[in-house]
C-alpha cells in the first residue's frame, strides 16, 4: 500500500482512476458521425440512446473534466414531475417513466426511491396555484393531489406547520416525486454507451468549433481535431461560452446555485419536503444526511463558490420548517452552474448552424430530465434533424417568436 | 457580507443591491425587426470577462452602472449612468383630446 501511494504521488500524468466498468482511454479518431460535448448525464444518455435505439454507435462524447463531475454530481437529485405547463409536465412525466426502469435497463442500481414530493403553500394564492398544477398533472397521467393540514401532519408528523409565522394551508402532494443516485445514473449511461461501441473522452477540451458555410464540420480540442458529420452541446452553465466558438448567442445567464448536506441522523423524514414560500427544500438521503437546496444565487457569476448569505436566509427558513435541526452540523457545501433561461423552460432542438443541436438552458431542472432528455435528442440526432413532437415547444426560436414556455413550477422560479 | 460601492450611498452590503443586466444598446423599437428585438430583450453573451452592467440600489431606487468580472466577481468600477447617457431623453407623447 505504502508503495503504491508513492507511485501515485510521484506519477507524472494526471492519476485519475480508471472505472471499473468503462473501457482503457484510447487515441481520438479523426472522424466520427457525432460529437457529443459534454460528458454529464445528459451528454452520456444521448449517446446511450444514439447507440441502443438508432445503432449509431460512432460517436465520441468529449468531457473537459471527467464523467458526470459537473452538474450531474451537484444536483439535488430530485426526480418529479408536477410542473405547471402542459408541455412541461408530459415531458417530465415521460423522464419519471423512464427513471422507474433505469436500473433493471443498466444492470446497475441508481438507487431510485420513490418516496412523493410535498411542496407547502401558505397562501391562498398558493393553494390556487398548486390546485392547477394538481389538475395539469394528473390529465397526463401523473400521481398529483392537493392535501389538507392533517394529511400533512401525517405524512411528516415532525414538521412545524405555523414556520416563520406562516401557517401551512395545504401541500401539493406529488406521489411520483422521487430521488435517485445522481452519480450512479451517469456511469450506468456510460457503460451502457461505452458497451455498445460509443468512445468516452475525458480530459479531452473543445477548444473551438469548426463551422464551415453554416455547418459545423469538426470541433478541435486539446488532444488534435475531430472531424464530424454533427455535434450535440450538453454543457450546462458553459452554454452560452460553447456557442459563442460555434458562433451564436443564447438567451441563457449562467448563475450559481448552491446546496448543502449535514451530517448523517436517523431516518425521519420520508418525502422530499419543500416551501416555495420560504425558498427551501429538505430531503433526507439513504444516508441519512440532510439535503437543503434554495433559490439561484441573486446575480450571474461563473464562480461554484459558496456564501455565507446563503447559508444565513437558506438554513434559517430550514429550521423554521424543522426547528430540532437547529443544533446539527453542515458536512458539506457547494454550488453548480445553472444556465437560466429567463422562462425557466430548457432549450432543446436546432440552433443557428446546421449539424449542431443544442440539448442547454437546464436551470435547476436538469437532472429529472436526463433520460427523457437524452431520448429525445437522440431521436433528433438520428433522424438528422427533425425535431421530435415532445420537445418542440422548447426550440431556442422560441424566444424571437415571442413564444416562451412560462414555466413557474420550476425551483427558480418558485423559490 | 460582500460589498459593493454605490456612486450615491458609498459602500453597502450586497444585498442591498439588484442585478438588472448587461449593458446593451436598446434598438429602436418602432423601426427593428422581431428577431432585433428578441436579441436585445433575452439574448446575451453571458461570457466570462469584465462586463458593464446595470445595477440599482433597491432602498434608494437608484440604478447605476457596474464594471464586474463575472469570473472572480470582482467589482472593479461603478459610476452614474450618466456617464453614458448624456443627453436627456425626451417621452413627450402628442396630447390628444380625450372625448367624453
């Protein structure tokens, strides 16, 4: 063992583990059919379903970084559905379905636990505003309904229902809503494309994007170019820096958002609990550590530091919720780069230059939509560029038309 | 507490101020087309450099100009928008009678 750390430490190259699961790193091709930049969640599952229902398995998925180390791994790893758009939530829907059967489809447990969602209202309009959502979700067929106080008692008998003066009127109580190993999702998309013949570079940097009359020929990187017939970006708070070398502008801001865990306690809380009100949401882990997440950062910054702000107006709303936690310690802390849209809606779908599509704008709702997010943009990667019925609505054109999908069930927007 | 440094109130907690976005020139609205428009309204560079931005302090209600690095969140300038806007801009509607 002594021998071995020093062989680590004194290791010239950049000593990153190999997964067990993945196959060796191999040399860049100079050409393949598609390049996926990206290597999140996203990035991996379109590449899965590239491979697995369209057998287009020349594909390179091109990570900066290394697998599932962005977004994909800062998440809060909430998985729901209860959104308020009717485009939004059949979209949502769909990845619910498709989370349920992840594990048994990998081989690999991403340790899904359904265990409902409540949100709190403490207003009236609140409780009108979560009785539509309630109405929008189960014409779409999802588990959705409006619960009373004593409903609420009984499913988290621990929590105060008058916090910071503000009595709890009902709770929105979403039974699909679940939580899954975000990790865990990410490497058993990359095995499942790795197996089937799709090559994951990580360390590998798109440095610029090579767009030839309109249409994007290769994209050059740190280790040589790559030439190919088309490029999915899936970069999450780096968007609108991708699309700048490609050549176009988004109407994406990139802010932080932070999060935070305490130490491991006793099961006691069930659901995932969150109070759009007091801009916080709680959930306990397998572990039993609790998860706190909030609103955005209140200004743009490429920076995943964390603020003691934050910290101040997040956990204290946290413990009016749950005011025995008053006395528990934080283990760890970070923050993630969100590229907000101003309609808290994703962009999916076709940009400016031909070849290229754009899988960006995921806010705080990216991870539950990773399955159905890398199906669909597989599908329009495979049928080269016809867009699928499911994510029309949220073309970045959306936005010259005027045309924006007002999504206010999402956290931002709610918190 | 992060400060930033008001051009009328002097330096103040950050919290006290509102992000209001990047300093764009407003096309005119009755001559451009849709797609200038939507360019002005919601898209942006969101690039990681120095960017001259709006910023208004909320309890006094003033708005102001930031130089900010959006990568360090250094907040290198700010100054009084008049700055840039020196001439006055006139919003004189043409009265018209209203009819009872």
């Amino acid at each position: 063992m002594p021998f071995s750390l020093l062989k680590y430490g004194l290791n010239k190259d950049y000593p990153f583990e190999q997964h067990a699961d993945l196959p060796k790193p191999t040399e860049l091709k100079p050409h393949y059919d598609v390049v996926i930049i990206g290597g999140g969640g996203h990035g991996v599952a379109t590449a899965y379903y590239l491979a697995k229902y369209h057998g287009i398995t020349n594909v390179a998925i091109l990570e900066k970084s290394y697998l599932g180390g962005g977004n994909t791994a800062r998440n809060t790893a909430v998985i729901r559905s209860n959104y308020l758009t009717s485009e939004g939530v059949k979209f949502y829907s769909e990845s619910v379905k498709l989370f349920k059967e992840l594990s048994n489809e990998f081989d690999f447990n991403i340790m899904y636990s359904q265990r409902g969602q409540l949100t709190l209202a403490h207003t009236d309009a609140a409780v009108r505003g979560f009785r539509q959502r309630a109405e929008v979700n189960k014409h779409f067929g999802g588990k959705t309904e409006l619960i009373d106080p004593q409903q609420i008692r009984e499913l988290v008998p621990t929590l105060n229902m008058n916090p910071a003066d503000m009595p709890v009127l009902a709770g929105l109580w979403h039974m699909d809503g679940a939580t899954a190993r975000h990790d865990a999702v990410a490497w058993g998309y990359a095995k499942g494309a790795t197996q089937r013949g799709v090559e994951l570079h990580q360390l590998t940097e798109v440095t610029d994007v090579i767009v030839q009359q309109g249409k994007v020929t290769g994209v050059k990187t740190n280790r040589g170019n790559v030439s190919c017939g088309c490029v999915v970006q899936a970069v999450a708070g780096h968007s609108s820096l991708l699309a700048a070398k490609a050549g176009f502008k988004m109407p994406i801001t990139t802010f932080p958002l932070q999060a935070m865990v305490t130490q491991p306690v006793k099961p006691f809380l069930d659901p995932l609990v969150s109070s759009p009100s007091l801009h916080c949401y709680v959930q306990q882990t397998g572990r039993g550590e609790l998860v706190f997440g909030g609103g955005s950062d209140p200004y743009p910054l490429y920076s995943t530091r964390s603020t003691m702000d934050l910290k101040e107006s997040l956990l204290a709303n946290a413990v009016e919720l749950f005011p025995f936690m008053a006395n528990m310690r934080l283990m760890r802390q970070w923050a993630g780069l969100t590229d907000m849209t101003s309609d808290y809606s994703p962009i999916m779908g076709l940009s400016p230059v031909d070849n290229y599509y754009l899988d960006a704008g995921w806010g705080t709702w990216g991870f539950k939509s990773t399955p159905i997010c890398g199906k669909s943009m597989a599908e329009l990667v495979a049928s080269g560029g016809k867009v699928p019925e499911l994510i029309k609505p949220f073309s970045m054109d959306r936005f010259n038309a005027f045309r924006q999908v007002n999504e206010m069930g999402a956290t931002a927007a709610s918190h | 507490m992060k400060m930033m440094n008001c051009p009328l109130n002097g330096l103040r907690n950050i919290s006290e101020f509102v992000h209001g976005g990047e300093v764009k020139e407003m096309p005119d609205p009755n001559s451009c087309s849709d797609k200038e428009w939507a360019d002005y309204v919601f898209f942006s560079d969101n690039a990681i450099s120095v960017v001259t931005e709006w910023w208004l302090h909320a309890p006094s209600g003033y708005w102001f100009i930031a130089e900010r690095h959006t990568g360090s969140d250094e907040i290198l300038k700010t100054y009084d928008p008049s700055v840039l806007f020196s001439e006055r801009v006139e919003f004189s509607a043409p009265a018209t009678e209203v009819k009872a």
